[in-house]
C-alpha cells in the first residue's frame, strides 16, 4: 500500500478550496502579513538608508556656508543596497573657507543618485570634468559635509512608492479576510432560504443572486424619459473597455518613453546604442498604435453625437409590443443608422483557477434601419419604432454564473468618423409572471443584500 505524505500546500478547485474555512481564512492572514512585512522590511531600509542620513543634512543646510570649489578626482564606490550592491559617484572636492583654510573633502551630495550599474555612476562623473570649478556649500562645524546643491533631492521619496503599496496591499487583504470570518453559518443559512448568495459578500460581485432570478427592474423606471415614460441607460461596458485600454496605453507609453529619454541622453552624451535602439523601436511603434487606436475608439462616439432610446414600458413582457423612440444628436451626417433587438447567454466558469466568461448571441432581428440623413437641429432625429420581445424566447436571467440579456443595440456609421456601437438592457419579464409581484420580490432581495453588506 503506497504512503502518501500530508501536503504542505493545499490544492484549489476553482472557488472551492480542499481545507477548511477556517483554514483558508488563516492562510489569507498569514500570507497577506508576509507582504506586509516585505514592505515593512523594504521602507525600514528605505528611511535609515536613504533618508534619514538627507533630512539630517539638508535639516542643517541653513548655517552652511557657500563658497567655491574644484574638482581634483572622482570615483565610483560601492555601496551596500536593499537587493544588491549600488554604485554611487563621488567627487574629490577643495575650497578655501572664508578665513583662507584650504580643505580636501569627497562628496556624493549633488553629484547623482546612486545607481544599480557602475556605468551610470560613470555616466554621472562625465558632467564633473576634472579642474571645474563649481558653487559649493560647507558646514563651518565639520568641512567634510559639503554639498553641490543645496535644494532638496525629490527622488529618494519615490523609492517608499513600493513598499507602501505593499503594506496597503497586505493591510486591505488581511482586513478582507477577518471581515469574511464576520458571517457566522446561522447567518448564511438564513440568506440562502431568503434567495440571497453568500459567496457574493466574499467575491464582491455587484449582482445579487435572487429566487426567481429576474433583474432588479429600478435600472430605468427611475428614469424618465422626454416623449415616452422611460429613457433606457446605456451599457457601461463600453465605458470600462475605454478605461482599461487608457490604462495599458499610459503604462505602455510612459515606458517607451522612459527608454526614449534615456537614449537620447545615451546619444547627446556620444553614445551610439545600437541594439538598444533597435529593442526600444517596436516598443514607441506599439505605443503609437495604442494611443491613435484609443482616441480613435473614445473619439468617434463623442463626434457622432448622442444616441438615446426611450420606452413605453418598463419591465417589459415576453410577446408584448413595446412603443420605443430613437434619438440621435449632434451636428453629424449619418451614413447608416440601425437598431437591433438582441439577446446573449452568458456563461462564466471555471478551468482550475482561471476564471473564463463566454458569450453567444441566440437571437437578432433589425428594427430600423435608416440610410443617408444629416443631424443639424438641436433638437437631433428622432425616428419612433416598436419591437415585441418573443413569446417564445427566454426571459431575463441573472445567476452568480449564468446571464441571459436583452439588449437593443444602435449600430451609427458616420461619414467621417469609424463605425461604433451602443447598446441598451432591457428588462424582459415571462408573460405569466406578475410584473409588480417580481419588482416587490426585487426590491426585497436588495435591501436585504443591503443589510447584510452593512453588517459584515
């Protein structure tokens, strides 16, 4: 019979973890303390190395006296880092004192900062030729304090950037894993026969899981509308797609652009990079097409104008027709306006501990479709149509897993700008199910979600 050995590490199926809540909880604790002291460890070494030993001097700055300097040597030390060794440029400096005492002293205040490269602290002495003469300031109590500058350096406070997102990072998790030890059993069992998930107060999903699994119907009844009784909302996930890609553009771009300063340094300076030139090329190239392709994508809706869709009824019902106007403004000239109705399915599931969203359209009929036509007025087009959910489809669906959606989708191809998309949710109810009987069970199950989000 094989032995088999207790596992140090313990194996994750998807959400589903082989140990013990309690177990999990401990290990989230423990594992989110070791990142909090990494960054202790790191912003320790940050303050006594860094700066501590700058505010002592610069803390002093207002009794040194100025005079002026030459420049007789330099050199490149060594000196102890946080992960490794750095290099830190140091100039060989004298100056008369204003009573005609000569002193020799070596400073690296002013000179630059220390590097993880010998080449860069190199690099640092070239602006420091030896015989320059130079403005310096000394301390009249001990002559080896000298700086080259007497502003304070910014750059060492950036260096707390990363063990201070690491102590926020550890902090955050270790209170999101006490808070989730808060929700006894008593109480989740008491939320499930109420129709409410638990799992939501652990993932932070934004959508409660109720019985009947229908929609919360106050997305739009809360908005009117200016011809018919309520103006649909428009889909936000456009809207995040844009924040996501401006994101990855600024980080992409401001590396590109770091690599680009420091060649153009490396070439005024004499140097000729030329493999590295050749490594930075495609990285500006990609950061040039990232950044037409956002403004692009954020400026073609802005110049189409506004697009708005308002509703006769709200929640709808399979097999009843709808009233719905369209409204489109902005000075443009529209070469293609068309309006769809939509329904998607979506699945999100799990392959070991990546989680995978899928979505497949089942259903689409166009509803408008609208040729060449320019939008001058302030007032905008408006073009009235009706759409009748059918009678045999699926009504809307919301599962912690599972989605169904109805959507209109206005589809605007402007003459000079590319084409672009806006959709709007809609709400369909069974045709059997009490409308007003389904938004009281809605309007219940997120109070009580509302509640129990206030205790934990």
């Amino acid at each position: 019979m094989p032995v088999r050995f207790p596992l140090l590490l313990i194996k994750k199926r998807g959400k589903r973890s082989t140990v013990s809540r309690l177990g999990a909880r401990l290990g989230e604790v423990f594992y989110n303390l070791v990142i909090i002291a990494a960054g202790a460890v790191g912003g320790w070494w940050v303050v006594t190395d860094a700066l501590l030993p700058d505010l002592r001097l610069y803390r002093d700055v207002g009794r040194f006296v100025e005079t002026t300097g030459r420049v007789i040597d330099a050199r490149v030390i060594t000196r102890p880092g946080l992960a490794e060794q750095e290099y830190s440029p140091e100039l060989l400096v004298v100056f008369h004192t204003p009573a005609g005492e000569r002193h020799t002293t070596w400073t690296r205040h002013g000179v630059g900062r220390d590097a993880p490269s010998e080449l860069d602290a190199q690099r640092a002495l070239k602006a420091f030729p030896i015989g320059t003469e130079l403005p310096c300031w000394h301390d009249p109590a001990d002559h080896d304090r000298v700086l080259l500058s007497p502003s304070r350096p910014w750059q060492p406070w950036l260096q707390l950037l990363i063990p201070l997102s690491l102590i926020l990072v550890g902090v955050v998790g270790v209170v999101r894993a006490l808070l989730k030890t808060r929700v006894s059993p008593e109480m989740r069992s008491a939320m499930r026969r109420r129709g409410v998930d638990v799992e939501l107060l652990e993932t932070g999903s934004p959508r409660p899981t109720l019985a009947a699994a229908l929609p919360p119907v106050a997305t739009a009844s809360d908005s009117p509308g200016v011809r018919l009784a309520h103006r649909l909302p428009i889909d936000g996930e456009r809207g995040w797609r844009l924040v996501g890609m401006a994101i990855i553009c600024l980080l992409w771009n401001g590396l590109a652009l770091l690599f680009i300063f420091q060649l153009a340094a490396d070439f005024f300076s004499g140097e000729r990079p030329v493999m590295v030139s050749l490594i930075v090329a495609p990285l500006a190239i990609t950061g040039g097409w990232l950044a037409y392709s956002l403004l692009c994508d954020a400026w073609s809706p802005g110049a189409g104008g506004l697009t708005q869709i308002e509703v006769s009824r709200w929640p709808l019902r399979s097999g009843e027709t709808c009233e719905a106007l369209l409204i489109q403004k902005g000075q443009t000239r529209v070469r293609e306006l068309t309006v769809a109705l939509v329904c998607e399915e979506v699945a999100t599931y799990h392959q070991g501990t990546d989680s995978r969203t899928a979505t497949e359209e089942v259903y689409r009929k166009k509803l408008v479709a609208e040729g060449r036509f320019d939008v001058e007025n302030e007032a905008g087009y408006e073009r009235p149509f009706s759409f009748t959910p059918p009678a045999d489809g699926p009504a809307s669906f919301v599962s912690p897993h599972n989605e169904v959606r109805w959507l209109l989708e206005a589809r605007v191809a402007s003459r000079r700008w590319p084409e672009f998309k806006r959709r709007f949710e809609l709400c369909v109810y069974p045709a059997s199910w009490p409308v007003g009987a389904a938004e009281a069970q809605t309007n219940d199950a997120l109070a009580l979600t509302t509640q129990q989000e206030t205790l934990v």
